[in-house]
C-alpha cells in the first residue's frame, strides 16, 4: 500500500497514547486534527497558504562576522534597496537569499570567485530548479554591488558573476497572430471570450496584472493600475475596442476579468 506524506504534517504519540498530529514549518507549530478527521484538509490547506503568502524568515543563531555573505544579505534585506522592491518580487527572491544565507553565509565577500559561484549556481539549480539558479547569481551580483558601494567593503576585482552562464532554458516564444486572424476570432468568439482578448489586446497588461482588474481601476476613459512586477503606477487610455464593453459594468462583481473567467473554464 503506498504512503502518502504531506509537506510539513508530523506527528507524535502523547503520553496516553494518541497519536497528535501537527503542521510543522521553520520552528513552527500549529495543531491539527488527523488527517481522517472532519476539517483536517480545510485546517492545513489553510496554513499552507498562510506561508506562502507571508514566509517566516529562518531562525538565525549565526551570528555572522562583518564582510561575510550572510553579513551582507542582513544588511542588504534591511536596506530600501531591498524593502522597497515590489512585494512578489521579495517573495520571488526570498526562498533563494535565505537559502544563500543558510549554505554559504559564513563565507567571506572577497574571497568569491567564478569558480564559487558556478558551484553556488550548480547547487541551487540541483537543490531548487534552473530559474532559482539563475536568481541566485543575479542576486550575488546584486550584493556584491551593494556591498562594494553602501557598505563600503574592500572588494577585490570586479563582480565574481560576470560571465557566469545562466542555466535556465526560457520558453520558445509564440508566434503572434496576423491582425486577418484576429479579425476572425473575433468574428467567430463568444461575447465573453471577446472581451477577455479585447482586454488583453486593449490594455497590453501582464498576466499577473491582467487577472487582477477591477472595475474601480477604470476611471472614466482611463486605466489607473499599479504594476504588481515593478510596482510602477501604470495610467492608459481606454482603447477603442474596449469602449463599448462598459455596459458590463452592471454584473454584480469586482473583477473585470472575472466576468469571463468562469465561462472561460467551461469553454477551454
């Protein structure tokens, strides 16, 4: 019979001989009923949102000397450098700097070679996936100029990551559609799957900016949006194809794009 382990579930026999279980997670403890009990999936897949949404930062017992890595990826998370970035993009990074910090943080600055960090790109890729590998040199790069300009470090040389191969292989990019093919979809498309590719095609938002529309962001004629990648302000005009999808306005929901999404499911 093959076992089924749940990330961060463990348990333990009390002393009158029930077994507890409980959600596990960076010194962390939460209760939980087994995982045969009534409300088990609701509790933990609660929790598992919760950590992901919000990350506990690793308890730290180092106390890392001045000039290490670890050293400068406190300073530099501490920095606006770092608190002012957008909040997925810390979220992005954070998995990765706090594993930095926890494998390589005693070693010094100015000792990194090439050699360190295609050996730090090599284990990161085998212990995470090519694209935190990637991330994980762009971000040495990035405290090592920190270091050398606000920390004022005697760093030998110039950047031990300049010319370090990135291993993540991207997508093949898709071929965009001729304006005859549009035309034709268009022709061709229900009223709601239109107006999902004419918001697309009319606002020229990112899929993570996209999802995230509400009908409060149109103001007048105008989109006034903030990225969610950089956190720019993003302000444009409402395009022609779009003018005359206001009348949606009148459903009874918040978000522009969920007056499609849910038809769209049923659709694909």
């Amino acid at each position: 019979m093959t076992e089924i382990r749940l990330k961060y579930l463990h348990s333990f026999v009390d002393r009158h001989g029930h077994v507890r279980y409980y959600f596990r997670y960076r010194g962390n403890r939460w209760t939980l009923p087994g995982p045969h009990e009534e409300g088990f999936a609701t509790a933990y897949d609660a929790l598992l949102t919760q950590i992901r949404a919000n990350p506990i930062p690793l308890k730290n017992s180092i106390a890392f000397m001045r000039g290490s890595l670890g050293w400068v990826i406190e300073q530099f998370i501490a920095s606006p450098a770092y608190q002012t970035r957008a909040e997925a993009t810390k979220r992005n990074y954070r998995r990765v700097i706090d594993a930095l910090k926890q494998r390589y943080g005693t070693g010094l600055m100015k000792d990194m070679q090439p050699k360190h960090g295609k050996t730090i790109r090599n284990d990161i890729r085998d212990a995470f996936t090519a694209s935190a590998a990637d991330i994980a040199i762009g971000i040495i790069s990035t405290l090592w100029d920190f270091a050398d300009e606000q920390l004022g470090l005697d760093l030998p040389g110039a950047d031990p990551t300049f010319g370090i191969n990135r291993v993540h292989v991207g997508h093949r990019e898709h071929e965009r559609w001729p304006q005859d093919l549009i035309a034709r979809f268009m022709a061709e498309a229900s009223p709601r799957l239109g107006f999902a590719v004419r918001l697309a095609l009319g606002t020229g938002l990112r899929r993570s900016d996209l999802v995230k529309l509400k009908w409060q962001d149109l103001r007048g004629d105008h989109f006034a949006v903030n990225q969610q990648k950089t956190g720019a302000s993003w302000w444009d005009a409402l395009r022609n194809c779009l003018r005359n999808w206001q009348r949606c306005r009148a459903l009874p929901i918040r978000s522009l794009w969920a007056t499609v999404a849910i038809p769209l499911r049923r659709q694909v």
